[in-house]
C-alpha cells in the first residue's frame, strides 16, 4: 500500500468515530502523520501514524494488519503502538522504546493529544487527567528533554 491507500484506509476506518473533542477523528490522525513528517519521520512511519489507532480502536483487526501490504516495520511500529488492555504503562513504554521507529510515532501522538488548544475545549477534570497521563508517558519514554527528531 503506498500513502495514499494507507490514508484513505486510515480514513475509512474511523469513519464517523469522533474524539473526545467532537472532532472528526480523521484530523487526529492527519495531525500525528503530519507530526511524524515534521520530525524527519520516513513513509513507514507516517503510515504507520495513519494506522495507529485502528487496532487499538477495534477499527481494524490484528489478521487485517497481518495481512496488509505494508512493510513488516510498519506493522510493527503499529503493534508497538497499540496499548493492551489492562497493560502498565512501563510495560507500554518498553515496548515502544524496543521498536525501531515506534518512539517517533509516539511522540507526534502524545505531541497532538497534550496540544493545550485541543486540550482547551474538554472540561477541567478530564483535560487535568489526561494532562498528567501524557506528561507520565513522556517522562517513561525519555520525552521530557522536549520535542526532537527520534526514530
């Protein structure tokens, strides 16, 4: 699949799921591939931005990933990606760090969801919560220096 297809799969997938803002859930996911372009980030990388909520979402499944013409960083940067229920966050954050252009993904995510004018529209306890949950994230996977090219 080249970009394109993986946009328009992306797209597809999410189709009419919103985030917590209300938002079409497909900018979100335009806003971290195009995080990951920023950052120096290579075309598995950014497709693999495209996909990575899908299988945490339920949008698409692991056989589909499995099964995707994608290269096997790709789908392996989404698995790394791709929070387990019940999962501790160290445990998420290892994983993360142990896959090769994973941290670069993550990073462009957690960079999108703590943006203080996404943040701006939820209600106070929701929006301190999840403050403190990407501020922890960052500090586990070595983010707190601030923003820079990973890979």
């Amino acid at each position: 699949m080249d970009l394109t297809e993986v946009e328009a799969t992306a797209r597809a997938a999410h189709a009419g799921q919103t985030d917590k803002a209300g938002r079409p859930y497909a900018e979100h996911l335009r806003a971290v591939a195009e995080g990951v372009r920023r950052r120096g980030g290579d075309e598995e990388q950014i497709a693999a931005a495209w996909l990575h909520d899908a299988v945490e979402d339920d949008k698409l499944s692991r056989a589909w990933l499995e099964s995707a013409s994608l290269t096997r960083r790709t789908k392996d940067i989404v698995l790394a990606v791709t929070k387990r229920s019940g999962e501790p966050p160290e445990d998420y954050a290892a994983r993360v760090l142990a896959t090769p252009g994973a941290l670069l993904v993550k990073e462009a995510d957690l960079a999108h969801n703590a943006d203080p004018a996404r943040l701006a529209v939820l209600d106070e306890a929701t929006r301190t919560r999840l403050t403190a949950k990407y501020t922890r994230m960052r500090a586990l996977l070595g983010l707190d220096a601030g923003p820079g090219t990973r890979t």
